[in-house]
C-alpha cells in the first residue's frame, strides 16, 4: 500500500493537489474538509455540529474527524493506499493515523508539505469565495482564522513527521502542474 498525506495550510493547494495524486497512483482521496461538508449537506448529527466550528474557521472536534476517517477506511478497505488531504491536523489525530494504519499493517509513507506564503493563500480563497460556495472562504477574518489555527495547531505535525524521516517539503506557487511535476518527482524519489 501507498499512503501519502498532502499537507498544507487552508488554500495550499492540498486539493488541488490531491486530484493529480489520485488520478496519477490510483488511490482512494480521503479529504476530511469533502466528508465535513458532505455530512453538513446531508444535515447529519456529526455535521451540524461541524458547522458551528467550519464557519468560524476552528477545527472540528478530533472524534468528529476520526470516526468519520475510520468509516471511510473500513469503506474502502480494497484500495491500493490512501490519499489524506486535510488529515491529520491535530497531534492527536497524527497518532490515531498511525495506530489506524498499524492496525491494518501498512504505515503512512510520506508527507508532502506544500509551502505557501499567507498573503497568496489569502488570496487564493478569498477568489474561490467569489466563484464557489464555500461560506468559509467568503470572509477574509475566517479565513485568517483558519490560517492561524494551522499555524498552532497543525504545522507542529512537521516535526512529528520529520522525526519519522517522512517529510518532504514543496514550494507550492506556481503552475498547479509544474507543483504536480515536483510533487510526481519526489514521490518517485522517497519510493526507490
Ligand atoms: P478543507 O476542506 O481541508 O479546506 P482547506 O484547508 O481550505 O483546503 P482546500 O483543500 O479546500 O483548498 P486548496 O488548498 O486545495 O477544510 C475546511 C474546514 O474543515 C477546516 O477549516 C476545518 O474547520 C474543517 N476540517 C477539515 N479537516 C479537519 C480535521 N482533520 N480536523 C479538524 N477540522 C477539520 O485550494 C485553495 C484554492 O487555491 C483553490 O481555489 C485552488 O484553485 C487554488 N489553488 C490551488 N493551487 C494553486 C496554485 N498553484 N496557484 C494558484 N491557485 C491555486
């Protein structure tokens, strides 16, 4: 099994990314933002109360996360590996990752960590604000919130993943496919 975690701050790329990774190993793409909103829509227990905490940028309760991680897992316990877009965002999290994965005896391979300046990742959401419906990316404090919160809660992961030798760091503006290049290139490089 292959099992990548694309990493990086609100409007880093991570799904942008995460579509190129998909389609170029064929793996299952385990976005926990994709799962949250679908369970909003679908006015669940576990997305009304997600809600609360998406629109005012601050993380979701880590059972929320795990549970909803945990049943995706089982769902699609035939696939070759995993994509994990958006998760881990807490320490916490990163270790139930690894005991999940420890369990079905396979590890997390790497971590790919898209490095992205804040003014361009305000940027970034603030236009898809404009031309999507995402509510979190129309206020310029959510999303300044959400970067703040990345930065105390989640990029601390780094080190967490570091010290396993899992990180690799990728410059993340640019061409969408130029960052795919890199990203294909380090891939094949971590793997030999
Ligand atoms: P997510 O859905 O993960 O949203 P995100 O961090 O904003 O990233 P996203 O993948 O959508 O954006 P991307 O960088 O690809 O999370 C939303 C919320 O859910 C969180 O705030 C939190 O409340 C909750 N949540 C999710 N997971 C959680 C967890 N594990 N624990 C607790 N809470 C959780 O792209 C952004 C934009 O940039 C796009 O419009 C794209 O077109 C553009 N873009 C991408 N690459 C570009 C490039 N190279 N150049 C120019 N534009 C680019």
């Amino acid at each position: 099994m292959l099992n990548i975690i694309i990493f990086g701050a609100p409007g880093s790329g991570k799904g942008t990314q995460s579509t190129f990774l998909v389609e170029r190993y064929k793996l299952g793409h385990l976005s926990t933002g994709d799962m949250l909103r679908a369970a909003i829509a679908q006015q669940t227990p576990a997305g009304m109360q997600a809600k609360a905490f998406m629109d005012k940028g601050q993380l979701v309760p880590d059972e929320t996360v795990i549970e909803l991680i945990t049943n995706e897992l089982d769902k699609q316990s035939q696939a070759a590996g995993f994509i994990f877009d958006g998760f881990p965002r807490t320490l916490a999290q990163a270790q139930k990752l690894d005991k999940m994965l420890a369990e079905r005896g396979t590890p997390v391979n790497l971590l790919l960590n898209l490095d992205v300046d804040e003014d361009v990742l305000v940027a970034r959401l603030l236009n898809r604000g404009k031309i999507g419906n995402r509510s979190d990316d129309r206020d310029e404090n959510v999303i300044r919130e959400r970067i703040a919160v990345f930065e105390k809660n989640t990029l601390p992961l780094l080190e967490y993943y570091q010290k396993q030798g899992k990180l690799c760091n990728i410059k993340g503006v640019g061409e969408p496919s130029e960052i795919s290049k890199q990203i294909r290139q380090t891939v094949a490089s971590q793997l030999k």
